[in-house]
C-alpha cells in the first residue's frame, strides 16, 4: 500500500493519526513524574530520547497545550525538575491510564496504582515500581513552529538502575529489566535483545 503527501492528509483524523504515530516504528515507554502545590503528577510519554552524553541530556516532545492544560510541563516550569521513569511490563494498563486527561488537584500517581519514590533529596517524584529511574534538572524548551510543539530539554542529575542490569562496558540490560516499548499511541511491546556488535570502523585495507 502507498501513501502520497495528498492521500495522507485526507484520511480520517483518528486513522492518518494511528498511521503516522506508528510509522517510526516502535519507542521507549516512559512516565514522566513533577510536582507541584504537594500534589504530584505522573504522565506517560512515548517521545524520550537521547540529546548527548557530555553533559548528559535528555529530551521529550510536548504536543501543543491548545485547550488541554498541560501539567507536566507547568510543573516543570515550576520547579525545575522532573523524573523519567521506565514503564515496567506488569504496569502497562496502570500506565496508560495516566495519558487520560486528570484535573491539576489529582494525582496520577493514586489514581492509576503508582507509588511516589522520592530520592536523594530530588524535589520530583520517582516511579517506585519502575526499573530504570532518572532525575533531571530542566535546561530549556525549544519550540518547534511547524506544528505547535516544544522539545523539552533535562539535564540527568540522577540515576538509579540494579547493579546486575548493567554491563562492564556500561550497557543496559532492557530486556532483563523488562522495561516497555510503544508504537502508536496505544500498543505496547515487550523489549527482547536480539544481538549486540562491536563499534564500527571502516577498514578499506
């Protein structure tokens, strides 16, 4: 089946959404913990990714506030620090409960079966049930005009994983973890490792 700019831009919302959210294929599963006012608020995020090592950064797409309140990112702004959190495999229906739209004053984190974790004095709330947990210090957002959204930009402070799940060389074990992936906006998959390879070097010789 092919799609041209055209033909994608008539399908329906929910089906040209479905498609183009599910096209790069499949993404880590994350909830991304701040608070704000004692009231703490957890979201899931499909849009984490690596921005460098030297510092260490880290980055998630914001979608457009329009008339959705974001709190996330409020909380963010507010207090100048957030948490990612893996999604644990026997926690995927608990976390996709928090991508529903909650008011400011309810905590994800009752509601949807989490417990708070607060770590080393970090002023955001940890995934107590999560493997693989981060604490970042927010650095900026930057905009993205095209469509509205932000790229919002943390530096890591904090990280806690077993000590059995990383490698001498410093790799993460995912699998062992059993940290989530996603596609789309609601498919969720189970991360199996399928090989490893040294680092590449072109060699003509």
């Amino acid at each position: 089946m092919y799609f041209n700019k055209q033909e994608i831009e008539k399908l329906e919302r929910i089906k040209r959404l479905n498609i183009i959210n599910s096209i790069a294929g499949i993404r880590p599963a994350n909830l991304i913990g701040t608070s704000k006012n004692n009231t703490s608020n957890l979201a899931i995020f499909s849009s984490v990714m690596h921005l460098g090592s030297s510092p260490a950064l880290m980055g998630f797409i914001l979608r457009p506030e329009g008339d959705v309140k974001r709190n996330t990112y409020d909380n963010i702004k507010a207090n100048g620090v957030f948490t990612i959190n893996h999604v644990p495999l026997n926690k995927i229906s608990n976390s996709h409960a928090t991508s529903a739209k909650f008011p400011e004053s309810v905590s994800e984190f009752k509601h949807c079966g989490f417990k708070e974790q607060w770590l080393d004095t970090f002023d955001a709330p940890f995934v107590k049930e999560s493997p693989l947990k981060i604490g970042l210090s927010y650095i900026q957002s930057i905009p993205i005009e095209i469509n509205n959204t932000s790229l919002i930009v943390g530096q890591v402070e904090h990280l806690f994983v077993a000590k059995d799940k990383i490698s001498e060389e410093g790799y993460i074990d995912l699998e062992s973890t059993n940290s989530t992936g996603v596609s789309g906006l609601n498919s969720y998959y189970q991360l199996k490792k399928v090989n490893s390879f040294p680092f590449a070097r072109f060699n003509d010789s």
